[in-house]
C-alpha cells in the first residue's frame, strides 16, 4: 500500500499546524462562526446536532493495522468508544469536542492519515474496489490510478472551490463493487481489442435529489492520459457549473442540461487543448506509486483446502468470502451488521482487534467497503477458520454479506441536523424481523437514507428507504429496483410511506412476495425486474385498500 514521501508528510503536517491556529482563533473569539466553518469543512469537522463530527480519508478504502489501530485509539481518546464506516470508504466519529480537533488531526498524521477535502466543493475522497488487488477478476489493480487522482486532486488550486462537491471511483473489473455509475466521475480500466489498457470514462451519475445514472462519454482513453481527460471533464464542469442554485450545482445537472453528446464535445475540445499544455505526471511518479502496490509474498503452497465440518464457518465462508486471484486464499468481509446493530459501527475495541487480525493473516491489510464493511484481502484459507472464530467472540462474524441484514444506512436523525427522519431504528428493527430469513430471501441489497440527500444510498437499493418530514411527523417511503452494479438503476417510490413499524411490515410483504413468485435462482430485484411494480404495489397496499 502506498507510504507518503516527505512531501506528503510536509502537506499534512502544515495543514494540522494551519487548523491549530485557526480553533485557536474560533475558541479565543477572534474568529466567527461564520468566517470559521468554511475552514473547519476543509478539515472534514462539521456541526451535527449534538456535537462536531470529524470525517477522516481512507482513500480507496486502503488501511494499515498501525492505521486502523491509530482509529480505534482515537475513538476511545476523543469519542464515545466507537467510530462509524461510512458509504464513502471513511470513518466518521459523532461525538468530537472543537478543541480536540487538531489534536486529532496530529494523531492521524503520525500514521499517514489526514481529514483533508472530506468535505467542501471540492474533489472529495476517491473511491474504488474493496477487493482491488486481490480479486481474480480485475484487469490491473486500480488502486495506483486512484492513488495518482487523490495526488492531482489533493489542493488542486483550480478545483478547490467547484460549484459543488464532487466524488470519483476507479475499478477495474466488469463487476461494479464501488457503485461507480452512480459518481460524479466513474472510471472503469479496461483493455481494448488490442490488449492495451485504458479508461472508459463514465460521467453525470449521482443520487440525492435528482438521481442520475452516468452516461458513458469515452469508452477508451489511453492511461498515460488519464489525469489530462479527468481534468478536461472538470474544467468543462466549473465552467458552467451553477453557482447560484445548490440544488441544480451537481455535475449530473449540467451533463444532463447540456445533453450528454454536447458535454463530451466540450470535453473532448478542452482535452485536446490540455494535451498541448502536458498537465499528465510524469511516467515516473505513476510508475514510483504503482512500486508501492506489488503483490504480498503470498505462501505459494498454501492448500485449497477448506475444512467446511462446522456449518456456521462454512456459510461464513459462503456468504462473506470472495474468489481470489491467487490459489488457497480468499478475500474476507467482515460484517459491521450484527443482527439489531447499527450499520457501519464498530467499537474501538472492534477496530482494534480487526487491526491485529490483519496484521496476523492479512499481510497488514483492510479495506472499507462503500457498504460500511471492512474487508481482510489475502487470507490464507488454512487460517480462516480460526479468523471468523476469533471474529465471531467479537461480534464480527455474522454471515450476511449482501444480504438483507448487511444493510447501508446514514446516521440519519439521530445525528445529522440535515436528516428528517431516523435511519438507524428502522435498519436495527429490519435485521432483527428478518434475521431468521436472510438465506432463504438470499441476495438482497437494503439501503436507507434519513433525507433526500441519499447518503445511505437508497436509490440505489433492490428495497430502498427514505425517511421524510410529513407534517413535523417521521414518514418511510419504499423503493424497489435500485442497483448499484453493472446493471445501474434507480429504484421507484411504490406510493404513499409507512411509519417506522409500517415500513418493516411492507418490506416483509415485498420479499414475502418475492418468495411466493421466484423462478429457479432469481434474486430479489430479478424477480421485480421480471414482474414489474403492480404485484409488488398491490402486495404492499392490500391491507390498506381492504380498509379503504
């Protein structure tokens, strides 16, 4: 994984320095609220409901155990003893006091951390594949490329005041594991018919209040001129991004304003002028980070053998552990979804324990996933029978990988001042209602957002939710068909919304009716796709309608 250089080291340990001075300022009155919070969001610390909350950057999910052990020490130092992966491939903590910040911030950069463009409109954290690097199915691991993007866009003097935040992803397998349509920019590494590698450049996606699929505006351009062809897509976008409405500022809007094929001829006109310019790093610096991600000195005897006597280990391993590209091992996700818990937390003694698991058989690795869970990349299939039970003393080894405990959810009401309604409550009593059923249902992807802001991601659900303020009210509407793969869509409302125990009711009639319609292997959202909405709408209002 990649180690900061002394400049790296030098940005981060100035950028502690500069925030130090300017709390002291805040704290000491000499600076308002006002002239203050545009300065504390370049640092990742908002104003939540009951306290600040401090996002810190894992870009593309990539964790060392020093760094994940540096995670759960600030959690017990700073926090209330627990932290909360986000859909971003970060890690937020609720309860942060204004004067601990820059402490925390020097906490972090002793281990190579920062907070640094984890909010503001401004290229935000850039995310990718939790398995890159480890997947059998990847063309190259993409995680240089994302590495190269977190260097050129980090203090990007032209992009650090955009129209509005912005959000990219880099994959390079056909199989989407990072929602990458549904980005401000999605990137895909492909090999063209002649073998070459290149990116196919997917721009205009997006959730919130206007969801948005991204088009595909180049299906190839060449790696070596990667940088040059993102930068073409974002000078276009601060161009005519709109400033003067929040709401209409997103890059979705103005490709889909300008039309799709009149944004790629902006593009391609300002592409062409910036390769007369030659903004692209040099080869070396990208060949530099590509060094940093050369394989572990993977046990080329490890066995393929998997003792599978102990059934709860065996459907762990079924439901939580991916094919990898190098024989007798596995990629394993652990589960931050224990039935009744809440998504994406983990506690600090959590965090630390995953920490000397990875240090212990994942060769000091962990990844965050974009679903709020934490993967160990290269684990020997000898040694995971002991990993899950050692997971399963802690809480960590629930067997529910994409289904539909292992749901997304923000922290909704509970947290955020932006959200309408709890998020958190309705996932917890949805785990608990389904925990018997989750292998029989199979794969289903659950996602629940307190606001129209979809932080939790609800569009893209098979079964989405999304709390709303109906009259001072908490009100629950119901998504079905979203997906966040290879096959992009966006769920559609079902009709009128449920209170909290109503909106666990009418998941359960969806899937009930799933159950009694599936053919042969079908998951949830082939079964919907096949039948449509009417069944499912008629399934879920029947009580409703027999009592007018």
């Amino acid at each position: 994984m990649y180690q900061y250089d002394k400049y790296d080291q030098a940005l981060v340990d100035a950028r502690v320095a500069d925030f130090r001075d300017q709390v002291r300022r805040r704290l000491d009155g000499s600076m308002s609220e006002e002239q203050f919070r545009p300065l504390r969001l370049m640092n990742g610390l908002y104003l939540q409901l009951h306290a600040y909350m401090l996002r810190v950057a894992v870009p593309y999910g990539t964790l060392s155990s020093a760094q994940m052990r540096m995670l759960g020490d600030i959690a017990d130092k700073y926090d209330r003893g627990y932290g909360h992966f986000t859909t971003r491939q970060n890690i937020q903590y609720n309860w942060i006091k204004l004067d601990d910040a820059p402490d925390i911030l020097a906490d972090l950069a002793k281990v190579e951390m920062h907070a640094i463009q984890t909010s503001g409109n401004c290229i935000r954290n850039t995310t990718s594949d939790q398995y890159a690097g480890a997947a059998a199915d990847e063309v190259v691991d993409p995680r240089p490329y994302a590495e190269l993007i977190r260097q050129w866009s980090t203090f990007h003097p032209e992009f650090s005041y955009l129209p509005r935040k912005f959000k990219m992803a880099v994959i390079a397998s056909n199989t989407d594991r990072a929602a990458m349509r549904l980005h401000d920019i999605g990137i895909q590494i492909v090999r063209n018919d002649a073998g070459e590698l290149g990116c196919a450049f997917y721009v205009g996606g997006g959730m919130g209040r206007t969801p948005m699929i991204a088009p595909l505006i180049r299906d190839f351009v060449s790696l070596d001129q990667m940088i040059t062809y993102s930068e073409a897509c974002l000078r276009v976008y601060n161009r005519h991004g709109r400033r003067d409405n929040k709401y209409k500022a997103r890059i979705k809007i103005l490709v889909h304003e300008l039309g799709k094929d009149e944004y790629t001829r902006q593009v391609e006109e300002e592409f062409a002028h910036l390769l007369t310019q030659n903004i692209e790093p040099p080869l070396a610096e990208l060949e530099r980070i590509k060094a940093q991600f050369t394989d572990p000195a993977y046990d080329l005897s490890a066995s393929d053998d998997l003792d599978r006597s102990d059934p709860d280990f065996a459907l762990w391993v079924d439901n939580n552990c991916l094919a990898h590209k190098q024989p007798g091992y596995l990629s394993a996700t652990i589960s931050l979804k224990p039935v009744g818990g809440i998504p994406g937390d983990a506690t600090s003694d959590q965090i630390r324990l995953m920490a000397d698991l990875a240090k212990e058989y994942s060769f000091d690795e962990l990844r965050v996933t974009h679903a709020q869970n934490i993967v160990l990349p290269h684990v020997r299939k000898a040694d995971l029978s002991t990993l899950w039970q050692k997971l399963d003393a802690a809480g960590l080894g629930t067997a529910n990988l994409d289904l539909v405990g292992d749901i997304i959810a923000c922290p909704g009401l509970d947290y955020c001042s932006l959200a309408n309604a709890r998020s958190i409550p309705v996932a917890q009593k949805i785990s608990e209602r389904f925990a018997g059923k989750q292998q029989e249902i199979g794969e289903l992807k659950l996602k629940i957002s307190g606001c129209i802001n979809a932080c939790g991601h609800h569009h893209a659900g098979h079964i989405g939710i999304l709390g709303v303020d109906r009259k001072g009210v908490e009100n629950y509407q119901l998504l079905l068909g979203g997906c966040e793969g290879a096959d992009t869509s966006l769920g559609q409302i079902t009709g009128p919304g449920f209170d909290e125990d109503g909106i666990v009711d009418a998941v359960e009639k969806a899937t009930n009716l799933y159950l009694a319609n599936k053919q042969g292997d079908e998951r949830f959202l082939d079964t919907y796709r096949r039948l449509g909405m009417a069944p499912f709408k008629e399934a879920i209002y029947a009580k409703e309608s027999v009592n007018g």
